[in-house]
C-alpha cells in the first residue's frame, strides 16, 4: 500500500512539473495586443459599410465596338413611316355556293373574260328538286284554299244582293195586287179571303225586308275586311312560290357582273355546301394598293394621309382611302389609292416600297431609331458619362418615331449621348463599363 502510494505521488508530481507552452499573441506586449483588437474591430467595420453603402449597381464590361453610340441631337423629327404594299384589284367579286350540291359542269377556266349574266358552274341536287316540288304543292293548295274563299265571299254577296232585290219585287208586285183586289173586294167581285191573302204576304216581305238589308250589310262588312288579307296572303303566297321555284335557279351559278376569274379550283363530281367559295371574279375597275401597318401607329393613321411609293422603279404618289382597325400578329391593313390615273403594267400581287406622310416635319430633340426599342419599348437607356467610359440606365419619355428617328419628350438633353443598339441580356443591367 505504502509502495502504490509513493508511485502515484511520483507521477503526480511529473505531470504538475511540464511547461505549458503559450500561444504567438500571448507572447506580444500588452499594447500591441491592444492595437491588435482595436485595428481588427475598425477592418470590420469599415467592411460592413462598404457592404452596406458601397456601389450596388449591377455592371457590365462591354467592347466599344460592340456598342452603337449616338449622339443626342435637337433637330428635325420627320414623321413618316415606311410601308411595303402590294397591288390589288380594286374589287372583287365573290361567288358562293347559294344551294350547293353535286358539281356537274365548270365553263369557265382561270384568266378568262367573263360578261355579266354568263354561267360559269352547273350543281346538281336530287334532294333540293324534291323539296321545291313538295313546297310548291303545298304553296298551290294554301293558293287554291284562298282563292275558293274569295269566290264564296263573291257568291255570298250575290246571293244577298240576288234575296234583296226578290224582296224588293215581291214588295212592288205584291202592294199592285192588293191595292187592286181592295178595289174588286169593295165592289164585290172578289172573296176577301183572298184580299187578306195577298195583304198578309205584302206584309211578310215588308217585315223580311230590314232583316235582309241588315244581313246583307253585315256580309258586306266582312267580305270588305277579309277581301284584301286574301289578297294579301295571295300575293305572299305568290312570291314564295317564286322563291321556292328560284331555289334550282340557284343552282346554276352566274356571273353578276363582267371582269376576269381570277380564281376558280372544281372538279366535275364534287360536293360543295351552301356558303362555300367558288370563285373570284375581278372587274377591270382598277388597282389599289394594300399595306400591313404595325399596330403602334394605329392612332395616328387616318384616311387622306400621302404616300409616296415606288412601283417598278417609278414614283407615284397615292393616300389612304380606308383604315380597317383590325389588329392580326400586331399590324392593322390599310388601303391606298393613286392619286391620277394607275401606273401602267400593274400586275395584281406585286410589292411596292414607299412613306406614309403621318404629319407635317417639326423641330423635335431626336435620336436615331436602333435595336434597343424592341426591349425597352422607349422606357429607359443607356446614357454615357463625359467620358465615354461607362454608360447608365435613365428613364426617359419617347414620342412620335419613324423607321429612322426617335422624338425624346423627357430624360435626355442635346449633347449628351445614348447607346442605341441591341440590349438582349442588358434588361438587369443598370451600368455599361465601356472597354477599348
């Protein structure tokens, strides 16, 4: 016991003896680990506020010669925009199928002259020649009924008036008799049971007399008020049996005024339904010019502006007879027509390149038209610095613009200068360093 005591004692003590090594900074004077500390605590905060307030624009290095740079000018604005149009008839004629059916003959061929009134395509329709003889059938019995009705309505009168006129008769020729039987039965030459005969019968057509009269004005009345609705539904009944009949009229299709087909695609044994297109018939009424126009001009383009266009190398001058407000993929049409006689050799279909006059030309602060619009939509730019080393973003207010320049209401002054070229990629970026 005594042994394990002595050895723990030893080995106690060994460990209580080893130096404990301190550590680099322990080693440096009390001052300079206080200007450690202090030196640490303002490299901090100097960090935070640069984080803090330091520049936080988002940046870009871009090459100059990858930049379109323009300068910002107090000039002219010319308020014209371009416009590619095409030559069209200046009417067009449509032929649908009205009936439709079997197609049996086609007598015309694309390119030819056709006359008012001339057949160009034959249909066949088992099915509608059935319901037009059922139509009519039905149409020439409710005529027949009518017509029976006005005949009785005209026999009815005739009688009455045939009744009235016996009454009348037996009236005149019974008051003869009585008067002179009065005179025989006086005289006793004659019984009075025949007098009283006579004057009873006198006094039976004298009392059926009013009777009659009334009955006959009453008809009359009415044969007045229902004479004119038959005839009436006689003649309505009249037309639609011509519009039932017109149906396989219908069915050969003509031309309603002379021109040229311009298009025309049957074939002998196919089927077209009712409001199908046929055929085009072009009159020789002229030319016009059609043109797309993109939607951002829509407020500004009216009917009477000028253009001048270019058609097979030669300048003519036309305006706007017609705006269709129709907006498709972002562009309305609009139709011009030549000032003067059209230009010669016009051929339907071919492109002419030209400018829609939208105003007078006025003093305006302007930048060239470029690519940067189609992102930004004229809401900001880039502008750059005196220097010309960066560029930043600026909101600015844009006007009228054209295919070549752009009218800056608000955001730029003259002198300064923009990027006018594409900004795919910039549309987060509020700074532009420009390098060599």
């Amino acid at each position: 016991m005594a042994v394990a005591q002595l050895k723990l004692a030893e080995t106690t003590g060994a460990g209580m003896d080893t130096p404990v090594e301190q550590r680099f900074w322990q080693k440096w004077p009390l001052g300079a680990r206080v200007a450690f500390v202090i030196g640490g605590a303002i490299l901090f905060i100097l960090t935070a506020i640069a984080l803090i307030f330091g520049d936080s624009l988002r940046s870009v290095r871009v090459p100059a010669a990858q930049l379109t740079i323009a300068p910002v000018e107090q000039g002219v604005f010319h308020d014209l925009i371009p416009l590619r149009a095409k030559v069209v008839p200046r009417d067009t004629i449509y032929l649908d199928a009205i009936e439709g059916g079997r197609v049996e003959k086609v007598l015309v061929e694309p390119g030819e002259i056709v006359a008012a009134g001339q057949e160009v395509i034959e249909f066949g329709n088992t099915n509608l020649q059935l319901q037009v003889i059922q139509q009519e059938s039905q149409l020439n019995q409710a005529i027949s009924q009518l017509q029976q009705n006005e005949i009785a309505l005209e026999q009815n009168n005739i009688t009455n008036t045939r009744a009235l006129a016996d009454i009348d008769y037996n009236i005149v020729r019974l008051s003869k008799s009585d008067a002179r039987r009065t005179v025989l039965v006086g005289k006793g030459f004659e019984s009075a049971e025949l007098h009283d005969t006579v004057a009873d019968e006198l006094a039976y057509y004298r009392g059926l007399r009013p009777t009659q009269v009334d009955s006959n004005q009453r008809q009359a009345e009415l044969r007045a008020r229902l004479l004119p609705a038959i005839h009436d539904q006689l003649r309505q009944s009249g037309q639609n049996l011509e519009i039932v009949r017109s149906k396989l009229d219908n069915l050969i299709v003509r031309t309603p005024a002379a021109g040229r087909v311009t298009a025309i695609d049957l074939k002998i044994g196919e089927n077209r339904n009712p409001g199908q297109r046929l055929a085009e018939i072009t009159p020789d009424t002229g030319y016009k010019l059609s043109a797309d126009v993109d939607e951002f001009y829509l407020a500004r383009v009216r009917v009477g502006q000028n253009a001048d266009m270019e058609i097979n190398s030669e300048s003519t001058k036309s305006h706007i007879t017609r705006v269709y407000p129709q907006v498709k993929d972002g562009r309305f049409t609009v139709d011009l027509s030549f000032d003067g006689a059209d230009p010669a050799n016009l051929v339907p279909g071919q492109a002419g390149q030209g400018r829609l006059s939208l105003g007078g030309d006025q003093p305006a602060v302007v930048i060239p038209a470029g690519a940067f619009l189609e992102r930004t939509g004229g809401d900001w730019i880039f502008v750059l610095d005196k220097n010309g080393s960066s560029a930043e973003r600026r909101r600015i207010k844009v006007g009228r613009r054209n295919s070549e320049q752009v009218e800056i209401v608000g955001g730029l002054e003259p002198g300064e200068k923009v990027i006018t070229s594409d900004y795919t990629g910039y549309e987060r970026i509020d700074r532009i360093i420009v390098s060599q």
